[in-house]
C-alpha cells in the first residue's frame, strides 16, 4: 500500500472506529484536513475555537467512554486546545489530540505559528509523540487509542509535521487498532482483607469518585452499599453513582458538601474510596479528614494509593471488578444503629432548599428542570456557582450521565462538552447548567450548536457576575468585591438567536415552570435564560480548612457575628 502520511492518519482513525470529530483547520494540518475530505467516512464537527474543539471531544469521550479525536493546528491552535487537554488529564478522560506542526526542517527556528507543542503538553497528557517519519505514525496511532484507553483512561497528544503528513509512504500491512488492555486479575487476598474491615466496621462510609463511573461500577457499588448498610458519598466527579434519595445516600461531601456527609466522614470508623484522589475540594485540610477512619483506597492507577492519604489497605485494579469480586464476601448486615445515625444527621442538617416556587432561586430552577428530566437525560455544567448548586440539589436518580469539569474546573466547559454528548447521545436530552461568565468563555460553539442541530438545552443562570468569585470575596475578603461583577447587562437570548438557537426567556413569565418544561421538550438547540438572585453556595468549607469547619446558613449572620 501506498499513501499520504495524512491519507494514512485518516485511515488509522477509521480503523479505530472513529466516525466523528471535532477541530479546526489551519496551515500545518491542511493536508490532514484534505485527506479527511477525501475519504468521507469520518464526520467532522467545525469548531469555533479549538478549546471548543477539546471540549466537544471531551463530551463525546465522557459519554462513550472510547478515546474520541480533536484536530488543531500548530501555534495558536495548539495552545488553545491545551486547556481542554489539561482537564482531560485531571478527569481522565481519554482523548486522542492530533496537532499540525511546522515541517522538520523548520522546528526550532521560530517559524510562522511555531510553538514547541510536544513540550507544552508533556506535563498535561498522559503521553505525548512528535512524529518524525510517517512510517512512525503505524505505531503511534494505535499507540495513542491503547494509552488512552488503558489503565487510568486519559489524553494523549500526537503533533505531526506537515511534511510528514504530505510525505508517501509505501507499506504491506495495517497495523492492530490500539486497544484497551486487560488488566491483572483482581487480588483475592486484599479483596478478603477488603471483607473483614467492612464485616467487622460498625460505622462504614463508601467514598464514590468518578473512576467508579468511567469503570462502569455504580450498579456493583449500590450493592455494596446496600449489601453492607453503607453510607455512600460521593466526590464532584462521582456524584450520579447513586440515587441521591436513597436514605443510604449521603451526596457531595467536602467544600460545597452537605453538612450531613461531611458529618458522616467524621464519624465514620472505615471508608471504602473507590476510584478517588483525594483532592482538596473533597478532604479538605487533609490531616483532618475522616479523623477515626481506616481507609481501604481502591483505584485503577498505583499512583493514586497513598499519595495523599495513607491507606491501610490499597487495592489496585479495575474499580467494578474488585466491587464485584468484594460483594459475594460483604455480609448482609442491616447494621441498624449507623443508617439511623445518618438518618438523624440528614434531619438535623437539611440541605436548604427553600424557595422552590421561586424563578430567582437557583435550586428552584434546578429542582424544577430535573422534574421534567428522564433517567436517561446527560446532565452538563460550567463552572461556578451554578455548578455547585447543580451538584447540592439535583435529584440523580442514579442513571443519568453527569458531565462536569472536576478537577480543572474549567469555566466554558459546559457548551461544547454538552454539544459533545449530544454527538455520542443523539437520541438523549443534554442539559447543561451554565453561568453568565462560564457562557461566555465558549459561546462561539452555539454557534457550532446549531450547524450540527445538536440536541442540547443551555440552561443560562444570570447572576451578572462571577459569582463564586464574588462569594469568595464577601466571605474570605471582607465583602471588598472587585472585578467580580458584570456592570453591562448582556442581551444573552438576543445573542443566541443571532447564532440561530431557539430562545426561550423566564424573566417576566406568567409560569416560568410550563415555560421551562415546554423549552426542554423542544428539538435542537435551545438556550433559557433565568436571572438568579444574588446568594451564596452553602454550606462551605473555607479553603484549607477542615471539613468539620463548614460555614452554615446564612451569610449575613455569619458577617453580623
Ligand atoms: C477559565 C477559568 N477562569 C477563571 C476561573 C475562576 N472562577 C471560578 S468560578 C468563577 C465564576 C464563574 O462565574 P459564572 O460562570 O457566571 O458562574 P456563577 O458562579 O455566577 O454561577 C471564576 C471566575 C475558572 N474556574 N476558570
């Protein structure tokens, strides 16, 4: 065989059964770009900014679950897209970037939209190539899918010349697509020893983090939770594990965590942390979390044991296979006096949801969007506050797919990482929660929103602010509130029809509730905007405090005090 560098890229791609992707073309990545149009088989979605791009691969990836593609030029289009490869890395989720690169003979010579790509991206990918013969390239994309793929799932980027890509290169046999590979049995006798500290615990806690999602554990840790009367918690990132009415569910813990579940983490006596790290946002001051508890620490990745909190006992494997092999061991145990513990904590410590009639309360707009919300719906959000009420209140019922930027907390995640569930999901509802400030930072993609007619309702909370920032500075900066307000009001719903979207408008509305239910129920793009009054996500654990320090109620008695 006999073919293009970029022919053969394209190929590959295909081979791996890539159908769909997303980027933005440029001068180094045109012959790349010309093969794609070539050959017609892979769907290419045109980004409006390569962060989109990152992005929208990044939601087809979080909802498949396979290594899904971005394609950005050398230079400015590299360096845009870096963003939603950093955010890949924190989440681990698997995407495949290829990035065009100035011709061999001019890297290092400052040419025209030259930047050292390859070095810019070693410390935000999980691996990185720069392709130097287009022989090279039958090893490196399917190298690219297994490493992906395999083990912690996670972004690998491959920058190629674009002479590699035009070069021709004769030969005799294709290469294996890069898979997935197997791991190493479970360890059946850390999994007993697993069994003895929960039969033997009388205060459990199961920690769910979003490596029990991507495993595709949550049935497995619902039963384990059930099977041993464990309280689950659950991380930013592993939150729709559980039905969040199940009276053994205890919800977010940590900053923005519920008093309840933070309570719980204090008390408890073992935690089972399953697909976890042990970020800040969850533990808070560190040395100070789950004081009285053992930890069992259960994770895919060998880093991630014991490198923040000492475990008493590690378990490296794939997270649904050790919850599975660990259930047959667990003992039924209605382990009465813990679930009523929690039962008395979750009356003593409600989480606030007053103002559920009301449009301008956030958690109202968010109860009232989930009522008309099926199992099956992908729930996105941006970054901010609106992110972190989504989290506190909305019903999960356990299916539903949640999409939302962990561990970067990326502000313009939402749009193009909705826009990218919807490409993987047609047949779903995407609804994404979004902030006047998040919005704006990838608002260009409505526009790719409607080219493609993707199946994704933005739910826009005005607050005219950013307003976690401003929250942090009424409570943590003596309310000196500074470039955290938006002084001109934004005409979001005039803007959006200007990209062509349906718009649909809660302020003024007669019944806000039938409006919001007839918006979701539409086809195609569409963009809500609700204005939110001024609030605070609460309760909150000050930055590196310990969780037990939690800010409760209202702000102004907290300042009147
Ligand atoms: C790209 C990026 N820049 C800055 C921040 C810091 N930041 C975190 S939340 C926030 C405000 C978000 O405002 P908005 O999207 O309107 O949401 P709100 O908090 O008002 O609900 C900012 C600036 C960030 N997370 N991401």
């Amino acid at each position: 065989m006999k073919m293009s560098g970029a022919d053969l890229i394209i190929h590959l791609l295909e081979r791996q059964g890539i159908h769909t992707l997303a980027g933005i073309p440029g001068g180094t990545n045109l012959p790349l770009y010309d093969a794609l149009a070539r050959h017609g088989g892979i769907r290419h979605v045109l980004a409006r900014h390569e962060q989109g791009a990152g992005f929208i691969a990044q939601g087809m990836a979080r909802v498949s679950g396979t290594p899904q593609v971005c394609f950005a030029t050398s230079g400015p289009g590299a360096t845009n897209i870096l963003t939603a490869i950093a955010d890949a890395r924190l989440d681990s989720v698997p995407l495949v970037c290829i990035t065009g690169q100035v011709p061999r003979a001019m890297i290092g010579t400052d040419a025209f939209q030259e930047v050292d790509t390859y070095g810019m991206s070693v410390p935000i990918t999980k691996h990185n190539f720069l392709v130097r013969t287009p022989r090279e390239l039958l090893d490196v994309i399917p190298a690219a899918f297994r490493i992906a793929a395999s083990g912690r799932p996670g972004p690998v980027l491959i920058d190629v010349p674009k002479d590699v890509q035009s070069e021709v290169l004769s030969f005799d046999v294709w290469p294996a697509p890069g898979k997935r590979e197997t791991l190493s049995p479970v360890d059946l006798p850390s999994i007993r020893h697993a069994a003895d500290l929960i039969n033997t615990a009388s205060k459990p806690v199961l920690l769910l983090g979003g490596g029990v999602i991507s495993a595709g554990g949550r049935q497995a840790a619902r039963s384990l939770m059930e099977t041993a009367s464990m309280p689950a918690a659950a991380t930013l990132m592993g939150l729709a594990a559980v039905h969040a009415d199940h009276p053994l569910a205890l919800g977010l813990l940590g900053m923005h965590g519920a008093v309840y579940a933070n309570f719980a983490l204090e008390e408890c006596d073992l935690v089972v942390a399953a697909g976890v790290r042990f970020n800040d946002r969850t533990t808070g001051r560190l040395k100070h979390f789950c004081p009285k508890a053992k930890i069992i620490h259960i994770d895919i990745d060998h880093c991630e044991i014991n490198k923040l909190r000492i475990a008493h006992l590690g378990i490296v494997g794939d997270i649904r296979e050790v919850l599975e092999a660990l259930l047959p061991l667990v003992e039924k145990k209605p382990r009465s006096s813990w679930p009523s513990r929690i039962a008395e904590l979750k009356k003593h410590h409600p989480l606030s949801v007053s103002g559920l009639e009301d449009l301008c309360s956030p958690r109202s707009l968010i109860r009232t969007a989930a009522e008309f919300l099926d199992d099956n719906a992908i729930i996105a959000t941006d970054v901010g506050q609106h992110q972190m009420w989504t989290a506190q209140t909305f019903p999960f019922r356990g299916t539903q797919q949640w999409l939302t930027s962990g561990g970067l907390g990326t502000m313009g995640f939402g749009i193009p990482a909705a826009i990218g569930a919807s490409l993987a999901a047609p047949e779903r509802t995407v609804l994404c929660f979004s902030g006047d400030g998040s919005a704006m930072m990838n608002l260009q993609e409505l526009a790719t929103a409607v080219e493609i007619d993707a199946n994704v309702k933005i739910l826009l909370m005005d607050n005219k602010s950013l307003g976690l920032v401003r929250q942090q500075q009424s409570l943590f900066f003596g309310n000196r509130r500074f470039a955290s307000s938006f002084n001109r009001p934004v005409d979001f719903a005039l803007i959006a029809r200007g990209f062509g979207l349906q718009t649909w408008e809660l302020a003024g509305a007669k019944d806000w509730r039938a409006l919001l239910a007839e918006a979701l129920k539409t086809s195609g793009p569409a963009l809500i905007h609700a204005p939110v009054k001024e609030a605070d996500v609460l309760p909150m654990v000050p930055p590196g405090e310990a969780n037990k320090n939690m800010i409760q109620g209202d702000r102004h008695d907290r300042l009147a005090n």
